[in-house]
C-alpha cells in the first residue's frame, strides 16, 4: 500500500496515512487532536486533502484536569438545654473547624490536595507541551504545475518552496500601497518572502474577489520573491507574466482581509505557495498638524 499526506483541519499540520488506514482516527502530534484520516487522493492529484476532526463528549472538568470534590455537608448538633451548649462550645468550635478543611480537601478528605481558591489564582497550573514546527510539504510535480486546475485550496497554513527553499508563512500583511506581503519572520525586513503588486488595490476592493492569473497572460500583477542565498546575501526575482496564481479573498473584518492561495512560478527551482492566511490591513495612523 502507497503512503499519502493529509492536513489537520484544526491547526493544518501535515500527517502520513497508508491507503489501508483511511478513515481510521489518528492523533494529531501538533495539536493532539483526534482526527478521521480522509479516504485516499487519485494518484494525479496535485493538493493535500484535510482529515476530520473526531468529535468527543468530554466530563466537565474545572479547567485543572480533574473534577471538584463535592463540599462536605456540615452538621450542627442541636442543642437541648442550656447547660449542654455551653459544656459543648468547644466540640462544637472544632468540628465547625474541621468541616472548613474538609471543603477544600480531596476526595479522599486529605488536606494536603490542592487548594483552588474563587478566582484560580493559587491552583497549578499544568505545563504547556512543546508545539512542534509546522514542516512544509515535500518539494515535488505534485505540488508545483502552471496548470491552474479548479481543486480547492486547504485550510492549512500557506507552505511551499521558494528559490528551493522550505517556506512556512509567519505574517501577512496588506499596505495602502495594494502591496501583499507573505512572509516568514513577524518582525524586521521581509527578508524570506513572496509579494505581490495590485498596484494600489485597497484591502476594501479586494475583499470577497478572486483572482486567477494564466500563465499565457501578457501581464499580469507582479509578484516578486525574496530569499537569502548560501552566503546570506540577500536575493530576488520578479515575474509579470508566465506564473500560475489564485487568490480568493474573504470579507474584510476589523482591518484583516483572510485569503486563500496558490501560486506556482517559472523558476528552475519550481517555487510554490498553498495554503490559507489572513492579512493585516490596519492603515497608519495619520500624523498630527504641525
């Protein structure tokens, strides 16, 4: 049986299923999640198809991984006369005492458990696990074709190759200037980096737009790539024609213009980006009057 990649509809990581594992549950080793391996793409299929998320019941808990003890029920001696009351003040005084430990104890009524007071703030906490890197897709013809084709586009964080390098999309980012940036890196210089030019294109116009560029186009928006080379020095290209490209744009909300892509370029290396993102859009602030 032939081995074939799935994405994590939760967080997008990649996972190897074997044909005859179709539809069995897998955990996810990014997000633990389980999740119902899709039954096996077509041989020619150029995209990565996206598992199911498993849907489970869970008790609930409260928010440390177990569930509360339930309070000890107090019970106060009745008291017959007034000479009882006073001859049993001090019983009475300890076992009030007790019944407050036995609120906070555990179900076994030790009183060293965890004491989790009204606002959490004293209860441990358990250590995150360690998220492990998002790995772009392999780099072969499967993934890279200047034949737009119609599949759909997965949900997955945009990942591919640029100048034959892994890429794994950090931040996107829309200016005013209708320049989209795809990057690797959240601060500093776009150093490692695919953009492209809507020649002033407002984030407004293109929200809910989708845009398909032939590669027998005569012109089209420029994209440029960026990279550094093996000596670090920083390298680019630019294409205005003879590259493969969909956009689809989804509605503008709160300055971020969400989006899908796939962009194949006709470079030796066989550049390529797939994958969902959601560009920042906010406009500067204007400056004040001197």
């Amino acid at each position: 049986m032939s081995e074939f990649k799935y994405a994590c509809p939760v967080c997008g990581q990649h996972m190897m299923c074997d044909e005859s594992h179709a539809g069995t549950v897998m955990d996810c080793p990014t997000c633990f999640q389980k999740i119902i391996a899709p039954q096996a793409p077509a041989p020619d299929s150029k995209f990565i198809l996206t598992g199911t998320k498993l849907s489970e019941k869970k008790p609930p808990t409260n928010g440390l991984g177990y569930q509360p003890a339930p309070e000890a029920k107090k019970s106060f001696p009745v008291a017959l006369v007034i000479a009882l009351v006073l001859a049993c003040a001090a019983v009475g005084a300890g076992i009030a005492f007790r019944g407050k430990l036995l609120k906070f104890a555990g179900s076994d009524g030790n009183t060293n458990a965890p004491v989790t007071t009204a606002g959490g703030s004293n209860a441990p906490k358990p250590p995150k696990p360690e998220k492990p890197a998002v790995v772009a897709p392999p780099a072969n013809d499967a993934n890279w074709s200047l034949d737009l084709g119609t599949n759909p586009i997965p949900d997955s964080v945009v990942a591919g190759r640029i100048h034959g390098q892994d890429f794994i999309e950090e931040r996107a980012n829309i200016n005013t200037n209708g320049l989209l940036t795809i990057r690797y890196g959240t601060r500093g210089a776009a150093d490692f980096a695919v953009t492209i030019n809507f020649a002033g294109a407002q984030a407004e116009s293109l929200s809910g737009q989708t845009i398909n560029v032939m590669p027998d186009a005569d012109r089209a928006a420029r994209v440029q790539l960026r990279w550094k080379d093996a000596e670090g020095k920083n390298r680019r290209v630019d294409f205005t024609n003879g590259y493969a490209m969909r956009l689809e744009f989804g509605a503008l909300t709160n300055n971020r213009l969400p989006g899908k892509i796939y962009l194949c370029t006709p470079d030796t290396e066989k550049s390529y980006l797939l994958g969902a993102f959601t560009a920042d859009a906010r406009k500067p602030k204007p400056k004040a009057p001197k």
